[in-house]
C-alpha cells in the first residue's frame, strides 16, 4: 500500500484543487452550479470512499464544507447510513 504513497499524494492535490475549481472558490453550492447532478454524486462518491479507507482525501475548507454538505443530504443517509 505505501507503495502508493506518491500516486495517492498526486491524486489527491490534483483533486482538491479541480474540486475547488469547480466550486469557485466555495461560491458554488453544487459541482456544476445550483442544483445537485450526478457530478455531485460521483465527486461524494470518491470523497467517500477516500474517508472510509482513511486516505484522507480532503486538503482544503472548501472540499471538507462540500463533503459535510453532500453527507447532510437525504439520499446520502439514505444510501450510506441504513
């Protein structure tokens, strides 16, 4: 697993900084403006699964306030949390 340290390390900034692209800064709600899409579900999808195996995905407030808002939802207690 530690041989995927650097891939992991990589990944994850390159993530976070098109996540926060993507979410202007923090001044978008949604991955692609006001309203939840699949591009929602697929960017909390990978968020969590990065948790769950403690890769710690999130390296900014804005990527770790969108997760809270994703995991505040619904349908992600819904499907996560029976």
């Amino acid at each position: 697993m530690e041989k995927l340290g650097p891939a992991r390390d990589k990944f994850k900034k390159i993530f976070n900084a098109h996540l926060i692209k993507a979410l202007d800064g923090g001044k978008k709600k949604y991955y692609l403006g006001d309203k939840y899409s699949a591009a929602d579900a697929m960017m909390t999808y990978i968020l969590m699964t990065a948790e769950y195996c403690g890769c710690g995905m999130i390296e900014d407030e804005v990527v770790e306030k969108y997760h809270s808002c994703m995991k505040e939802r619904p349908s992600y207690s819904k499907a996560f949390c029976p």
